[in-house]
C-alpha cells in the first residue's frame, strides 16, 4: 500500500489510526491546527440569492479550502517540532465563532514510523 502525502509535507497524513507495513516506534502527543475566517457581507448577499437556485457557493468552497490547508500547516508544524513523521487519526471540525466568523481545527496523533 502506497501512502499519499502532499509534496510540500515530509509528514505522512493518515486518518487511520495505524499505517499498514510501518510500526509506530513513538508516540508523542496530540496535535492540532486551526484557523478563524470571516465572512464577507457582500458576498453573503450574494450567496443567499444563489442558495435559492442551489448553485455551489464556489467562493466559500474555496474560503473552506484555503483554511483547511492552513489549518493542516499549523498542525504539521507542531509535530515536526516534536519529532514526528507522520499524523495519524486525523479529524476535521467545523464550528461557528460568531455570526461572521467560522473555524477550522484539524488534530490527530503525531507519531513516528
């Protein structure tokens, strides 16, 4: 089995809790990452007309997208600096700040294979 991790990333990503033909050596702790985004009022008019004909929202598809990598950045970076090689159990959640406002947090397992 061949484990996919994005280019920019020396980390193995896995939502498994365990990675096929690799023991887990150490076990360090759990990490995460997370952004805040607002939204745009403007575009929130615009959405809501949209809504009504069920278009794709195609500017906060990509606002959720460009958060979720941040977020997956913050939390690669906190488990390089405990000297892991992959993240493994990784879950997303999505909560409401504020009316204006949403967040993204990403956490799993760091280890290291």
């Amino acid at each position: 089995m061949q484990f996919i991790t994005p280019k920019k990333y020396k980390m193995i990503l896995s939502n498994m809790d365990y990675l096929p033909g690799k023991d887990i050596q150490e076990q360090f702790w759990i990490v995460n990452g997370s952004t805040v985004r607002s939204k745009n009022v403007g575009r929130d008019f615009m959405a809501g007309l949209k809504n009504i004909f069920w278009w794709e929202l195609k500017w906060y598809t990509e606002l959720l997208n460009e958060s979720r990598k941040e977020a997956i950045a913050r939390m690669v970076s906190e488990a390089e600096e405990l000297g892991a090689n992959a993240i493994l159990n990784i879950r997303f959640s999505t909560s409401s700040v504020s009316a204006w406002a949403a967040e993204i947090y990403v956490y799993g397992t760091a280890v290291k294979v």
